[in-house]
C-alpha cells in the first residue's frame, strides 16, 4: 500500500513539473515557432529536390527528343561512319576546320573531327584517330556527347568484327564476353533514389526538435541559478528530470506528427508517375514511420538531457549538442554510401536500426511487430539508463554550481 502511495505522489510530482515546463514552453513563443518550423523546412527540402529532379528529367526527355546535331570535319573520309550516326537519328552538319575555335568561342557545342587520311587507313585496315571536341564545363551538351561517343563505340565494335569475318576469323575470338544489363529492381527500389535523403531527416528532426529546451531546463536553469531552488523543493531528483523530460519528448513527438503529416501531404500531390516511378507510401505505413521516430525520440530527448546537463551554459550546452547530431549521421551515412549492406544485427544497432525499418517502410519491405518490438526495447534501454545516469548526477555539486 505504501509503494502504491509512492509511485502515485511521484507520478504527481512528476505531472506537476511536466505542467510547469509546459506552460515556460508555451511563453517562449518564438522558440516554439522556430521549432515548429522545423518540419516544414525538412519536408519544403524533400518536395523541392524531387520537383527538381522530377523538371531535369523532363528537361531530359525534351531535349533527347530533339535531334542530335554533330558538326563534323573531313564527314567524307569515312561515309560509312556517317550513315551509322544519320541512321541512328545524329543530324551530321560539315563544317571546316576552324571547329576547334568555334567550340572555343560556343558557336558550336562539340564536333568531330576526322583526319585527312583517315580513308586509306580505313581501306588498308589501320587505326584511326579521331578527335571529339567539345567543353567538360556545359553540362547541357554531356548527354548528345555521350550518345555520339556510344554509338561511335558500336560502329567501331561493328568495323572490327567485319574485318575480323573478312579474315576468315570469328568476331568471338576478339570479343569474348557479352554484357547484357537485367535490373530487377522494382519501381518502389527504384523510387527510393528519389527519397533517399528522406530517412535522414526524419532521423535528424528526432534529434534535433527539442535540442533549445532540453538545454534551457538543464544547463538554462543552472546559468539563471534557477536549479538551486528547484532541488530544495520537496520534489525529488528522479521527479525533476522524469517531469523535464516529459516535456522534450512530448514536443519531439509533436514535431515529428507535424512532419509525417506533411508528408502525407506531399505524397499525395508531388507527381513522381512523371519520373516513370511508383512511389506508393501509404497513411498507415507514415504511421509506422512516427512509430519509429517515437522510440528514437526516446533515445534522442534523454541523450540531450545527459549531455546539457554536463555544460556550464546555456551556450555550451547548445554547442555539445549540436556535435551530438554527428551521432546519428555515421550510420545514416554508411548506409547512404552502401546501400545493399544488410545484416540482421543492424536492427539491434540504435539508429542503424530505425533506419532500417523507416527504410522498410518507405519501399515496401517486409515488415513484422518484431522489428517495432526491436528498436521500442533498444531505445527504450538506452533511454533508461541514460536518464537513470542523469538523476544519480543532478544533485551533485559539480552539476549543481559547475565547479
């Protein structure tokens, strides 16, 4: 009957200084703002880079509709080379040899140009040097040069296996190996290119939302000498930090439902069917995903309490903190640069692991309550021995007068 007593006046306790930060969050308005606009800025950066992705790939397609015009010097040495590239669509205009200095001036984009003695090197089976002039720094031109270079490639390869039957010699002998390209990848794989900055900044809203109170209840109330008078109240240190904390991972919870309501938004309106991909991410699995950033907030809120609670300042505490965002970004990035690395044990690593599942989520994978039940137990470990560490220290002198 006593413990129930117990556990029912630090639970009050604990609301009593939920309600207080909650009202001094409340009052600073304009922190609250900025933290709400968090999301927004996330999900503006996700819409805006898929439009743009989604406008340079029409831009793409408009352009290789039209067609390619080559400026070639010497077109008559070698006819049977300007046929392949006419027949494959290349609009091939002679000009003289002054191309080099009007690819220099922008009068032409690129030209080719072939030598003067390139038709008795063709006839007597020599190799030709040909040169293909253009300026690396117009990205506009990169793809006509690319298809001139791959279709001069395969008239070359079709020369050289002619020549090679001329001598009674099968084309195989040279060319042993054939590469045929198979991509099994679904549209939802394909479409993850497009979201794949996405999982960050999920991640990184859970770490970064409540970062300015978690360091004004902490290092904050130590620097207006605040936390003297909240020690001697007869509320106890466990009560302090639980109610504290309370706050932070309530307005991390609420950051993160703004974010994955927006992006239920976004995805019903930003046409990805014009990029050829099916991106079909669901209301349900969104809710998945705040699953997950709700244990990761977990993780997240009491690593900031810990870390403010060590700095002199308000400002230090800022500072620790915002080295602590480098935490989430070695995993997020070992996947980003190593996509197809998996392994079972990455679930069971923080972070790696949320991305894992938000990863799921996001393309369609294969998903059970287990791996929910994974990162809630992961965080929810770390969180409580994170915090537990964090009342042990609050009463300490050092922490209390920073000396």
């Amino acid at each position: 009957m006593r413990n129930s007593f117990n556990l029912t006046e630090l639970l009050n306790k604990i609301a009593i200084v939920f309600r207080k930060e909650w009202r001094d969050s409340l009052r600073d308005s304009k922190s609250l703002r900025m933290t709400l606009l968090m999301p927004v800025y996330f999900v503006g950066v996700f819409v805006a880079s898929s439009l743009f992705i989604i406008h340079m790939s029409n831009q793409s397609k408009a352009t290789n509709n039209e067609p390619i015009k080559l400026a070639v010097v010497g077109a008559e040495q070698l006819p049977s080379l300007i046929d392949w590239l006419q027949e494959r669509g290349v609009q091939v205009d002679a000009v003289g040899d002054d191309a080099y200095q009007k690819v220099e001036t922008g009068e032409l984009g690129y030209a080719l140009v072939i030598p003067k003695d390139a038709h008795e090197k063709f006839a007597t089976g020599e190799s030709i040097e040909l040169a293909l002039v253009f300026d690396a720094t117009n990205n506009k031109l990169q793809g006509g040069i690319h298809f001139v270079r791959q279709q001069i490639w395969s008239w070359n390869g079709r020369m050289g296996s002619l020549r090679l039957l001329s001598r009674g010699i099968s084309p195989g002998i040279a060319n042993p190996v054939y590469i045929r390209d198979l991509n099994i990848a679904s549209d939802e794989k394909m479409g993850f290119f497009v979201m794949g900055s996405l999982p960050m900044l999920l991640i990184l809203t859970a770490f970064m939302a409540s970062v300015g109170f978690s360091a004004d209840m902490t290092a904050g109330e130590r620097e207006r000498r605040s936390l003297e008078s909240l020690l001697i109240t007869p509320a106890s240190s466990t009560a302090l930090v639980l109610g504290k904390w309370c706050n932070s991972f309530s307005l991390t919870l609420m950051v993160s439902l703004v974010e994955v309501i927006l992006l239920v938004v976004a995805f019903a309106y930003v046409p990805f069917k014009e990029l050829g991909l099916r991106v079909d991410v669901s209301p349900l699995e969104l809710a998945g995903v705040f699953v997950v950033l709700a244990s990761l907030a977990l993780l997240a809120t009491s690593l900031q309490f810990l870390i403010s609670l060590f700095a002199r300042s308000f400002k230090d505490a800022q500072t620790y903190m915002g080295l602590m965002i480098f935490i989430p970004m070695v995993p997020l990035f070992y996947t980003l640069f190593n996509p197809s690395a998996y392994a079972d044990w990455f679930r069971w690593v923080p972070v790696l692991g949320h991305q894992v599942l938000i990863k799921d989520l996001l393309l369609g994978g294969t998903i059970t309550a287990t791996h929910f039940a994974q990162v809630w137990l992961v965080s929810g470990v770390l969180a409580c021995a994170l915090l537990a560490y964090t009342i042990q220290q609050l009463r300490k002198p050092k922490i209390v007068y920073g000396v």
